[in-house]
C-alpha cells in the first residue's frame, strides 16, 4: 500500500507530467446537454460535448459525484493517507459529497487517514492545489502538517479567468441576460476572480486580448515576488490565446513554472469554449 492517495474532482485539471509521481483517481461529474448525460471521464469525446452545449439554446445541468463513487475513488487510491480536492463548496455539492464519503470509508478503514481539501476555487484553482499538495509530500510533512499548510495555501491563493462567450453564464443564470446580451453586443469581456470560493467581477474590459493582458496585469496586483512560484493556466479550446497570456507572463513576472492544462466537461462547461483561467500563489 502506498503512503499518499490523491482523489480529485473533475473539476480538477490536469496533465500526465503533473500527475507521474503521485498520480489521481478522479470522481467524476455528470452534465446535461437538453436530453444527452456526458460522463467528465476520459472517455468524453470534448469537442462533440462543447459543439452540442455551444448549439443548444437551453441551459447545461451538472451533477457532482456521488458519496458512493468518492469512496470508491478512496478504494482505488489504496493508501494510508489520503487527500480529496474538490471544486469549491459554494459553487457545487461535491465538498459534501466528499465529506459523507470519507466518513464512510473511515468507518471501514479507520487507520487510515483522509482529509477533504475544499480549493475555494475551480479549473486551474484546484490544480494549483493538486500541485502544492505534492510539493508538500515530497517534503515528508506528517499528515496534519500537510493539511495545516495546504489549508494556509488555498486562502492565499487567487483564481482568475477571462471568458471570450458569455453565452453559458447568460443560459444559466449567472448573470442577468439582458445585462449579458448587452455586454456582447458592445464586446465587453470581463476580467472575473474568485474570492473565498464565490465569482466576483474583477475589471470590465473591451475586447478579448485587452481582457487576457489585463488579466496578466492584474496578477501583480496580488503578488510582489513570484520566484520560485508555480502558475497554472488552464484553456477551453483556447491555445493561441494561450501562447499570448504566457508571452505576457514571461515579460512581467519571474515565475518558475508554468503549466497549462486543457479544461475538462465541467470546466468547459462554465468556462466556455476559448475561456482562459489563470491561479496562483497570492504571497
């Protein structure tokens, strides 16, 4: 049995090379495009998902993983101790989820350890998260270490995104649709953050790459110092707009990683296709 598990949402971006040492078991979310359920695993084919949500008129409906399928993931991660991201606890029931599943498996295992780790973020927000946890292992920190410090991380941490179709928020409530209708009517694309687990708008904006610079901007705004500091960046679709937010980041800050991660179903579908979602270490 190994020392470390890490369960994850999918709301949790990732890549192979994030995740060669410590590896993920992922639970998944479901979504509904009018009458199709895709399943966020690795079998969804991504770009029939976003063609069929872009060309819907309706609203997508997510589910989060169930208790029964978290500890199932705990199951499969096989270890002594081991750690649940989830996508915030104000935006989903997937923290509470995770929640009643560990207490499940600790009924059943209890000489193992587990702690649930709500990211007050999503996207790239939780791969920060995923990212720092196995930094954090590799330094051999007891459990209760581990969490005293990645709780400290995820306060200090700061997610924020540009989204190029504002469509999905409009469809789904998030905001107003004649407010959003006009925003892109006039091309407004807003710089949004999240802060404590909720969206907030960050700075209006005109124009798509305006918003991504501004963006990047607004990144020292939050952090003085970022050597030696990781920065994820995660895209639906979205890799030349990609290419022009790291090029940006290069000229103005001193980060010493940064990943990019494709968006998964969940995130695509909030994020939208083209969508970019930024996060990193505020201190």
């Amino acid at each position: 049995m190994r020392k470390y598990g890490i369960v994850a949402d999918t709301s949790c971006e990732t890549s192979e090379s994030i995740t060669e040492k410590y590896g993920v078991v992922f639970a998944s979310f479901k979504i509904d495009v009018d009458h199709v359920t895709y399943v966020d695993d690795e079998n969804l084919d991504l770009d029939a998902y976003i063609d069929h949500m872009n060309s819907s008129p309706n609203p997508i409906k997510t589910a989060c993983p169930s208790p029964g399928e978290f500890k199932a993931a705990l199951e499969e991660a096989d270890a002594e101790e081991l750690f649940i991201i989830t996508i915030s606890s104000k935006l989903s029931g997937s923290y509470e989820s995770a929640m009643v599943a560990r207490d499940m498996f600790l009924e059943e295992h209890p000489e193992r350890k587990v702690h649930v780790i709500d990211s007050k973020s999503a996207v790239s927000g939780e791969t920060n998260v995923y990212i720092k946890l196995t930094k954090l292992m590799d330094e051999g920190l007891a459990f209760e270490e581990i969490v005293e410090e990645i709780t400290k991380f995820v306060d200090n941490s700061r997610t924020l995104f540009v989204l190029e179709d504002l469509n999905n928020l409009i469809k789904n409530g998030r905001i107003k649709k004649t407010a959003g209708l006009i925003a892109n009517m006039l091309s407004i694309k807003p710089v949004m953050r999240a802060t404590d687990g909720e969206i907030e708008l960050h700075e209006l904006s005109r124009g798509i790459n305006n918003s991504l610079d501004k963006m990047v901007k607004s990144i020292g705004t939050f952090v003085q110092d970022t050597a030696g500091k990781t920065i994820v960046i995660a895209h639906v679709r979205a890799p030349e707009k990609v290419e022009r937010v790291v090029e940006n980041i290069k000229k103005l800050y001193e980060f010493s990683v940064i990943e990019i991660v494709q968006a998964r179903g969940l995130s695509s579908g909030y994020a939208a296709d083209k969508g970019i979602v930024i996060a990193f270490e505020q201190q």
